[in-house]
C-alpha cells in the first residue's frame, strides 16, 4: 500500500451524545449551483472538556430521502459513534482570545484568502 493510500485512509473516531435530532439539510459541493444531501448531527464528545463537534455526512447525488430516513433515526441523547478521514478534519477555534504575529526572516509565500 502507498504512503498517500494509507494517509488517504486514515480515520478519526469520536463517540459522544447527540445535543439535538439530526437534520437532513443540502449542500452546495460545487460553485456552480450542484447541491448533495448531507445529514448533520452536533455531539458532546466523550472527553474532559465536553467539547462539541459538528458531523456532516454526505450522502450521493438523488440520495435525499435516505439522508431523510438517518436523520429521523437519531434522536437528541442519542449516543453515537463517528468515523472520518483524517483528511476532511477541520478545526476551528471559536473565542479565540489572543492571535499572535510572527515575525521571521524567511520570505512569506501568498496566504489563500480566508473563507467562512
């Protein structure tokens, strides 16, 4: 197996307690208008701090009704169990209370713009 198919395959797995009933929502995948059916839960994870974490699980293309049917099946104090690559993890920190400059000699490459 390649170092990118391991990489590629690796998974994150979180267990903790639905804060509300899912909801089946779309979602736009593409900035042409294309929209996909994707289920999305919040979960109190099952750590120290309690955190939570938004779940948004993409379903194919004409798959709204199955999206639907999860949706109704997983229920506020539900506990669950979710997986997702590595690579699709994003984190963001909400009360940020500092942000630091830093200043170094080496030359800066072009920052992508900043998106919601």
């Amino acid at each position: 197996m390649s170092g990118q198919a391991v990489h590629m395959s690796a998974l994150a797995e979180y267990t903790g307690t639905l804060l509300h009933n899912a909801e089946s929502r779309q979602a736009e995948v593409d900035g042409e208008g294309h929209y996909m059916p994707v289920l999305c839960l919040d979960i109190e994870l099952d750590t120290p701090l309690r955190t939570h974490m938004h779940v948004e699980q993409l379903f194919k293309d004409g798959q709204f009704k199955q999206a639907h049917f999860a949706a109704q099946r997983l229920k506020k104090g539900m506990r669950v169990t979710v997986q997702a690559p590595l690579t699709a993890l994003r984190l963001i920190a909400a009360n940020t209370t500092h942000i630091h400059v830093i200043h170094d000699d080496k030359p800066q490459e072009s920052a992508a713009p900043c998106h919601p």
